[in-house]
C-alpha cells in the first residue's frame, strides 16, 4: 500500500506507515491538538496539564465513529508520531477522497515532513484508481497553500465569514442610500425557483465537488420545524427575502435577528447575470432590517467566486474573519 519500510514495528523506525486506529489514535490526537490549537477543538487545551487528559476524551468520541471509509497515514520519528494526514472517502462518491488532518509537531516542523506525507497519500490514491484529492486550507495559510498547488492542486473556491463588529449608523446611512429596489418574502412555492437560482450562483467547477448550499435559503419541513424551535428558545427571528426582475427570482437575503448575546447573521446569493448592481442595496436592506433588533455583531458569509459581494460587505465596514479554500487534484 506504501513504501517498504512501512511495516517495521520496532521504535528505531523512522518515517511514513498506515495509520491504524487500534493504536495510533492518541498518537495522532497529540499531533493535532498540538498543530491544531488555536483553533480550540481538543477539550483543556488551554489547561497545559490536562491537555493530555483532553485529548483522551477526544479519542474516546472519536474512536467508535471510526469508519472503514477513514484511513491514513502517521510520519514516526523518536519512537512516536510526529505527523499525521487523514484520507476520507467523500461520501456516495467512489471516485474522490478528501484529505485532512495535515498536521506535524512543531518540532519536526520544515523538515519536508508534510510533503512527504503529501506524496505518499497522492501515490496511494493513484494506486487504487482513484480520481480526485480534494482538501480545505484556510486562506490565511500561504505556505500550506504553495506546497499544495507545487503538488499540483488547484484553488476551485475559497468560503469565508465577514464580520461587522461594532454596526455604526454611517454604515446604514451608506446602506440605505443605495436601497432601490422592492424585495419580497419568500414563500414555500418559491422553492423551486430558489433551487435553481442557487445552483446559477454555483460555478459548475466547484459544483462538481460539492452540493449547493440550499441553506439558509432552502429548508426542508424537518429544517422549518428545527428552525421555529431554534429561534424561540434562542429568542431569535429568521427572515427570507426574494429580489425579482421580469418575475423571476434574482437575489436572496436571509436575515438571523438576535434578541440574545449571540450575533445577528446575513446571507446572500445573487444569480451571475445581476452580480455587481444589486450587492449593496441587499446588504442596505439586511442593515436596516437588524436595526430594529438590539444591537449586536453582525456575521456575513462570501465566496471568492461573488467578489463583487465580498466588495459590497468590505465597502459597509466588514472585516474579513476566517474562512476555508477549497482545492482539487486531479490523480
């Protein structure tokens, strides 16, 4: 499955075999606590003490959902796992994997380990006809990023949040000096239509790895009763708008209005042949809309490929926050 020295079991061992979940669990969970914690997502990794005793537990809720479908590889150097990359396979798709969890410990760091683990994942795909890689990397991440378009990934769409901090009544006055045109509710008999507007605003490259993001636009009955339950007991109101032009539908906004302490949050999809006219007014009518509420944060999503989007929430005072680029291989 690997190269040859993968099978040696004795702790002079050094480099690259299969990960196996009967033994390496905590092994890799210490690589990834470690690579992974400003991102808070071991328990006590703020506690240097306990961090061991946090990684325990995560072994413990991640070992019995451990499918056949996850495999990997571990990077063994000093008798312990130094480096880790994960490999899904994308669920209902045969043909792809997702690869995750490239981490190595800060001490063995820009020793070429990471590529190494890189090169070996890819050549296992190959091995076993497998037709494309694919992986998230945050934005903010450019060495990770140059390693991975070196090995040949390209860049399909980067997904990221925006956050207004402190909503400032110069930002509604920008926003309502643009407000032109009338939106609607949405209603149920728009789900169709809602559908296939998403779907336009999904560039067919990236549609071709991932679904369309129906939400928080498109819900399910399942979605709607979660959704009523969530906004009463958060004290939180959920509002949908459709913008039409020649009866059809050409932009959507979804409005989470927040009574509470958590943020208030927007979403917008414009379909590709209005982009660039109709972005400010949107956003215009999303300010004015959360002004009725206490005042709070304000949380946007964008895509790279919706720059013009992206323009419009920046022009209004909105910091870029996080976000994940996803990237392809074709094997």
């Amino acid at each position: 499955m690997v190269a040859g020295a993968v099978s040696k079991p004795n702790s002079n061992f050094k480099g690259i075999r299969p990960f196996d979940s009967s033994r390496d669990l905590f092994g890799v969970g210490q690589v990834l606590e470690e690579a992974f914690r400003p991102e808070g997502n071991f328990p006590l990794a703020n506690v240097p003490f306990l961090r061991d005793a946090g990684i325990f537990l995560w072994t413990l809720g991640y070992a019995p959902l451990f499918p056949d479908r996850v495999s990997g590889f571990v990077f063994v150097q000093d008798g312990k796992i130094v480096g880790n990359i994960t490999l899904t396979l994308d669920e209902g798709r045969l043909d792809r994997y997702f690869i995750s969890n490239v981490a190595v410990r800060t001490a063995y760091r820009h020793r070429g380990i990471a590529r190494e683990l890189l090169q070996t994942a890819i050549k296992d795909l190959r091995a076993q006809k497998i037709s494309w890689a694919l992986l998230n990397v945050r934005p903010d991440n450019p060495e990770a990023i140059q390693l991975y378009e070196h090995l040949g990934f390209q860049q399909l769409e980067m997904n990221g949040e925006w956050i207004l901090s402190q909503p400032s009544h110069r930002a509604s006055r920008l926003a309502a000096s643009q407000k032109k045109n009338v939106l609607r509710p949405l209603r149920s008999s728009d789900h169709f239509a809602v559908k296939e507007l998403i779907r336009a605003a999904t560039p067919a490259n990236v549609l071709q790895f991932r679904a369309p993001r129906l939400l928080p636009f498109n819900l399910t009955w399942d979605d709607r009763v979660a959704e009523m339950a969530t906004d009463f007991f958060l004290r939180q109101t959920t509002r949908r708008w459709g913008l039409e032009e020649n009866g059809n539908l050409c932009a959507l906004l979804s409005v989470i209005a927040q009574r509470g302490p958590l943020p208030h949050r927007l979403a917008i999809q414009v379909h590709p042949a209005q982009r660039g006219a109709i972005e400010k007014e949107l956003i215009a009518f999303g300010l004015d809309e959360l002004e009725k509420f206490p005042s709070r944060r304000i949380h946007a999503t964008g895509t790279s490929t919706h720059p013009e989007l992206i323009a419009a929430l920046e022009e209004n005072e909105f910091k870029f926050a996080r976000g994940l680029t996803l990237m392809a291989l074709a094997l």
